[in-house]
C-alpha cells in the first residue's frame, strides 16, 4: 500500500502561475488492462492548492477533469440520485437516501480563518453520487464536515463526452460558500463502482490498454486536469501513465 502511494505521489504534476501552485495527482487501478475489450477500473485524482508566501491563495471556482477516450462510463440500470434528496443532510443521512447510487468517495481540507483568530484547519468527507441534470448525466458531490460545526454543500460536476483524446469530461463549479472564511487546501476523489442489472454486472468506469500490437506497455495521456481561482488564472496539468496489456 505504501509502494503504491510513493508511485502515485512521484508521478504528481506541478502547476503554477506567480506564487501560486497546485499539486496534480491521480491514475488508474489495475494498470494490467485487456487489449480488446474493458475491464473494471477505479480512477482517482487529487489537487492540492498553497501559495509561495504562505498567503491564502484566491478562492477556487472550477474543477474540470478530462478522462483519455480508452476509458468508458456505464450508466444503464444506476440509481440516480437528485440533489435534494441530500442537501443539509449529514453523510449518514446522505447513504441512507442515496447509497444505490453512490459511484465514488472522497476528502477535502480548508484553511479556515475568522478576525483576529488564528487559523485552523477544517476537513470532511465528500460522497460522489450519480446524478442527472436537464436529461444530461452529472455527478452529485455531497460535501460534508464536522469542524467547527457541521456544514454540508453540494458540487455538482456535469459530464460531457467530448470527441478526441479525452472521451469523458467533469466539470463543476464551486460555490462561494466553500470559500467565504478561507480556501480550499486540498481535494480528493476515488471513482468506483460495480453493480447488477437485468442479471449483469456492470462497472461504473472500465477501460482497456491502448498499447500497439508486438508491445506490451503504453504510455498515455491519463487525464487532463484543470482548476480556475476568482482572481482569473487557471493552472492545468496533463498527466501521463503506464499500463500493462493483461495477460
């Protein structure tokens, strides 16, 4: 387990504009994929956001997440969930209305200051659940913490499927709330699901090993990342992985 996270945190992408920097991560589970066919993945990205100075960086609006075309969504037969089923609700409450749909699973860290008091750190949990909006497939993040009181928000990413390298787009725009007292220190998600329908096992996401025939590796581009802040820059990273054609 440790192995894997040195591996993942060597392949992290810097980005940076002036003083302000945002650590990309992320990758694939199982890197050993079939050439033809899919097979289950679990897709995870991070950022994490700090300035040089140490002064709280610009509030953060947008996350957009490109997901290279070797990667299919499955959505037939998924619960979905609507946003007010969990809105103010507490992750338990969010489960218990909406766990049939529930695709993935994360964590976020604020750096939260008030006047004249020293600033502290506030962390919670984020449920990601299948979603839809006007017709159109989403992803309905529950954000929810504890610290100092407890405080739950929704992010809602709309899912694209552009044509080109990157087949699966995630885009979100963050409310002002998540930054009114501080800002966002670091973001996480982990995408995975499989369940039955009509006596079939589906998966969330699955993908295969784009690797040329005669070779065994691949090198592609995993994603494309990006974040915008309220002061008008957006720092982007591609990041590249390895996979395995299985044998």
């Amino acid at each position: 387990m440790l192995a894997g996270l040195g591996a993942l945190v060597a392949q992290a992408e810097l980005s940076a504009s002036g003083n302000l920097f945002v650590t990309f991560n992320g990758g694939i589970t199982p890197t050993a994929l079939p050439r033809q066919g899919r097979a289950p993945v679990t897709v995870q990205f991070s950022g994490k956001v700090r300035t040089l100075s140490g002064q709280h960086p610009p509030p953060l609006r947008q996350i957009v997440l490109k997901l290279n075309r070797h990667g299919h969504l499955d959505l037939r037969g998924l619960s979905v969930c609507k946003q007010l089923e969990v809105a103010s609700s507490t992750t338990k409450e969010a489960l218990e209305k909406c766990g049939n749909a529930l695709v993935g699973t994360g964590a976020y860290i604020t750096r939260v200051s008030f006047p004249e008091q020293p600033s502290y750190a506030s962390h919670g949990r984020i449920l990601a659940f299948n979603s839809r909006v006007g017709g159109k497939p989403a992803i309905l993040a529950h954000v929810y913490g504890k610290h100092p009181a407890p405080v739950a928000y929704t992010i809602l990413f709309n899912i694209s499927r552009p044509s080109g390298l990157y087949g699966t787009e995630l885009r979100a725009q963050l409310p002002a709330a998540l930054s009114r007292h501080g800002y966002l220190k670091r973001i996480s998600l982990r995408f995975h699901r499989t369940y039955a329908f009509r006596g079939v096992t589906h998966s969330y996401l699955s993908a295969d090993c784009p690797a040329p025939t005669g070779l065994r590796l691949a090198s592609f581009n995993f994603a494309f990342a990006s974040m915008s802040f309220a002061d008008g820059r957006t720092l982007v990273a591609t990041l590249t992985r390895t996979c395995e054609v299985a044998e």
